[in-house]
C-alpha cells in the first residue's frame, strides 16, 4: 500500500509539472524569440535559446513605434473599466444578495441572457448606437462597451460572496444604529475583499486583452489599446516577429504587477465564493 501511494504521489506530482510547463512554455518561446535577432530566426531552425541575443527589438518597440501610446491607452481602459465595473458589481450584487423586490428575478434573467449572445453579432448594433454620439474611436466608448459586457458576471461573482457573509453582522450594526449603507461600507465590504480582488482581477485582464470591440470601434492609433497595436507588427507581406513578441513581453507586464499586488487576496476570493456558508 505504501509503494502504490508513494506512486500516485509521484504520478500527481509530474502531471502537475507537465501542465506547468505547458502553461508556461508559450511565454518561454515569447521572451526567447524577442530576443532573438532577425536574422537567426529562420536560418538556426528551432533551438531552444538561440545562439546570439538582442534587445534591439525592445529598443525598437519602446523607442521607435506608437506601442507606448497603445500601452498607456490599454491601462486607461482596463484600469477604468475594472474600477467601474467592481463598483457597479459590489452594490448590484449586495442588492441581489440582501434584498428581495419586485421583478428580481427578471432582472437577473435578462442579466442572464445578455451573456448568452455571440459577440461577433453585437459589434454592427454597438458600433450604430455609439456612433452619433461620437463615442467610435474614443477609449470612453471602450470603457463603457466593456462595462456593459462584465458587469452581469461581476454582479454574480460579488453576489456569491455577499451570500456567504451572515446577514446577522449587518443586523447587530444597524441595532447599534449603523444605517444599512454603513453597515455595509465599514462591515460587509472589508469581509468581501477576495471577492473585491478576484472581481478586478476578472474583468482587468479581460479588458486588457479584449480585441474584437477594439480593433472594430477604433481607427486610429491615437486611441488603439495593445491587441490592436499588435496587429501593426504585421505587413502585407511579412510578419516581424521580434518585434510583435517584444511587444507581447512588455504587455505582460502591467498584468503580472497587477496579480503580484491583489495575489494576497485573490487565491481567497476564486475559492470562497465557490462555496456556501
């Protein structure tokens, strides 16, 4: 019995190795052909580090193509976005959790359904209603376009945990004579900040890394976020992949700072609302 279990240890542990470098391999192969040079890419054939390193690709990116502009504008988006939509989701998802009123359900119903549609068949309709505004070729648009798409799952992932906190703390706050809204400022939230964590992290990275809404309702360079920036790495005839992957590698950036300062609190919140009680 102990070799057998002392076997499945050891088959546990290499399939979790196995998947981690199977996740991890592609952006080992990002960095390694960013800082290959051009002319080694093709004639050294596949090699797992190539023979001579550059960092002219980054000075390239950094110093000589719009990506700057593309990279700020990215963070103005995915920040702004993440910040509305957590806020809009903490105080939706509280309202789910606490209170019950006519047509809830409906509501949470037709909350539903806006996740159940293809995003391909929404571009034409949202581009239409944001066009007389002058809302096309604007990060605001952006903004507001990615609100409207994370905040239904946002509100559900927060209601999940305003559901596994006692509704008890709040009613020992008001019977001291705390107002429902502070109770639920200096009480509720303090207790929900995994999920507060888990929520940014969510809808930063699906904002950061959104292209099919950027690359339809902008135009121009001066208000293109990174996956679109991506895309001028790539000429009618050739792809310059040094320089595409530089980019990518400098992409990473924002988001893993963004994980390295919420990790405290975001291992806590993609589990404790998986769960009730």
């Amino acid at each position: 019995m102990r070799t057998s279990r002392i076997a499945r240890t050891i088959a546990h542990r290499l399939a979790i190795l196995a998947y981690i470098v199977a996740a991890l391999f592609p952006l080992y192969w990002l960095l390694k052909v960013s800082v290959t040079p051009n002319e080694l890419l093709y004639s050294e054939g596949v090699r797992m580090w190539p023979s001579r390193t550059t960092f002219e690709h980054f000075s390239f990116v950094i110093t000589h193509s719009a990506f700057p502009t593309f990279f700020k504008n990215s963070l103005i988006v995915a920040g702004c976005t993440a910040l509305v939509v957590t806020v809009l989701a903490s105080l939706s998802g509280y309202a789910l959790s606490r209170f019950n009123f006519r047509a809830k359900y409906w509501i949470v119903a037709l909350m539903l359904l806006t996740q159940m549609f293809p995003l391909v068949m929404l571009v034409a309709p949202i581009f239409k209603m944001l066009s007389p505004l002058g809302l096309t070729n604007s990060l605001t648009g952006l903004v507001i376009v990615y609100s409207a798409f994370n905040v239904p799952f946002a509100t559900f992932l927060m209601q999940s945990f305003f559901d596994g906190i006692p509704k008890d703390l709040e009613e020992a706050a008001m019977i001291d004579g705390a107002t429902q809204f502070v109770a639920f400022r200096q009480i509720i939230l303090p207790l929900t900040l995994p999920g507060i964590a888990a929520t940014l992290g969510f809808v930063f990275t699906a904002a950061w890394s959104e292209l099919l809404f950027a690359l339809m309702l902008i135009s121009g360079n001066d208000s293109a976020t990174f996956p679109v920036g991506l895309l001028s790495f790539v000429s009618k005839f050739s792809v310059n992949f040094g320089q595409m992957m530089a980019a990518g590698v400098l992409a990473l950036i924002p988001a893993c700072l963004f994980f390295l300062l919420i990790q405290r609190y975001l291992v806590q919140g993609l589990t404790a609302g998986a769960v009730k009680g």
